[in-house]
C-alpha cells in the first residue's frame, strides 16, 4: 500500500466561501463562481463545528479490516502501531470508533470507506465555544466508500491524477438520506443540521447574508459549554454546490471596510 496515494485520494476537498474572498480577507459583495443556490431546490443547512479535519479510513480486503486516522493533511495512525503521531489527540479519540466498526462494515463488495469528522474542544483554539473542561468530541459530516476495483483503478494513477480526480469532484460522496442512515447505523455523533431550505432563502448582498447567519449564532454541540458556533455549511443534495459561511468572515469584512 502506498500511504502517499491513500493520504491523497482520501483528503477532503476545499470548501468555498459562499462570498468570495478579497484583498485582507474581506469579502467581495459577489457571490463565488458567480453561483446562488437554485431557488427551487432544497439546501441542506449544517453547522460548520470550529475544530480540526479528521478522517477515518477503513480498508477492506481478504485479510480482513484495515483503518488508519488521519488529520486534515496527513495519516496520523494506523492499526497496529504502524503510524504513531499523537498530533491532535485524534488517534485517541477516534481509534476506539475504527475498532468498534472495522469487522461488521466490510460487507465484500466495498473496498474503501472514508469516515470525515471535525474533531473540536480539547485544545483546538476555538474550545471554549464547546467545553469548560476541556472535553473533546467529534462530528461527522460526509463520508465516501469505494468498491475494491474502484480503489485499485485508482491506486494505480500517479499521485498527480489522483489529485486531481479528488479536487474535481471524484469522491462519491453518501447523499443526505445514505449518510444519516450511515450514522445512525453506528450511532455516529453527527454535524447537526439546522435546517433545510429552499434556494431561493439565502440572500445575496453581504449585509443580508450576516443577518441570515444571525439565526445560527449558538452552537449546537457544545459539551459543557453552550457559546458562538463558527457558522453554516449550506448544501444541494446532490452537492454540486457547497458553501461555507462563516461569521468571522463577514466581521472582519465589516470592521476592514474602506471609509467613505
């Protein structure tokens, strides 16, 4: 196995602003790609948990269950000690849920099953929003499985293919009803959704778009604590178009605008 081409096929994908970005981190009062969501379809509304990008990968074979845990941009650990990084206590805290699920979950036709989360209090920097006591947690929030010729078809490109088939779309994503069915199969904590809304809700002036981000102001998932939530993650079922909106970009959008 080439750990190089799994950490690559296996990183989950940038997310754009539902603004674009400008000069200083402002944003620009032109939505991204020029895009508003469709106006006669559903958006999925899920928190956006201020943490850390982590992911499960389980692989399946003959031999049995492998997995391995991974942070935003590298592998941390896999199964046996074979990878040992202690970097955001992440082995620690997702090592148990690999175990609980690795034997049941092959079910022979699968290859690859990738498990995203944000795993956030703990030490992140945001955990005050969530913990007083420095509890740390995880959420799912997509996930992705590959058939074994699917796996191997790919393992098989260069690392630069591979790149590029993950940063156009290639990951197969589970869709809404798949993905909870997912979760709540292994009770899996899970992103919250907050809402789900036709198209035409979202707002497409900046100053309109903070007001809207208003309602989601609080956390959902805090720990023991209960403070500000990072912001929205809204999206199509069928994903072709994602957007992250983030409190923190329209503040210091507003605190940075030119005077007049």
């Amino acid at each position: 196995m080439d750990f190089t081409k799994l950490n690559s096929l296996t990183k989950y994908p940038s997310i754009l602003t539902y603004h674009q970005l400008g000069e200083r981190g402002r944003l620009n009062d032109t939505l991204t790609e020029g895009g508003a969501f469709d106006s006669d379809k559903p958006v999925y509304v899920y928190e956006k948990v201020d943490g850390e990008n982590a992911r499960m990968i389980l692989l399946h074979n003959e031999a049995g269950t492998d997995y391995f845990i991974g942070s935003r941009e590298e592998l941390l650990f896999a199964k046996g000690d074979r990878i040992g990084n202690p970097y955001g206590n992440m082995a620690a805290l997702l090592t148990p849920i690999a175990e609980r699920m690795q034997a049941s979950l092959a079910d022979g036709r699968l290859g690859l099953t990738v498990i995203y989360q944000e795993s956030y209090g703990g030490k992140t920097k945001a955990a005050k929003n969530y913990t007083s006591s420095g509890s740390q947690g995880y959420r799912v929030f997509d996930l992705f499985s590959l058939t074994h010729e699917e796996l191997q078809h790919l393992l098989a490109l260069p690392i630069d293919q591979i790149a590029k088939w993950r940063d156009h779309g290639g990951q197969p994503f589970y869709q809404e009803t798949e993905k909870a069915a997912f979760i709540a199969r292994w009770s899996l904590d899970a992103a919250p959704l907050l809402a789900e809304l036709g198209g035409a809700a979202f707002p497409v002036g900046l100053e309109e778009t903070s007001r809207f981000l208003s309602d989601f102001a609080t956390t959902r998932v805090g720990m023991d604590a209960a403070g500000k939530s990072e912001g929205i993650i809204a999206r199509t079922a069928d994903r072709k178009m994602i957007r992250k909106i983030r409190f923190e970009d329209y503040e210091r959008t507003f605190r940075n605008a030119p005077k007049a």
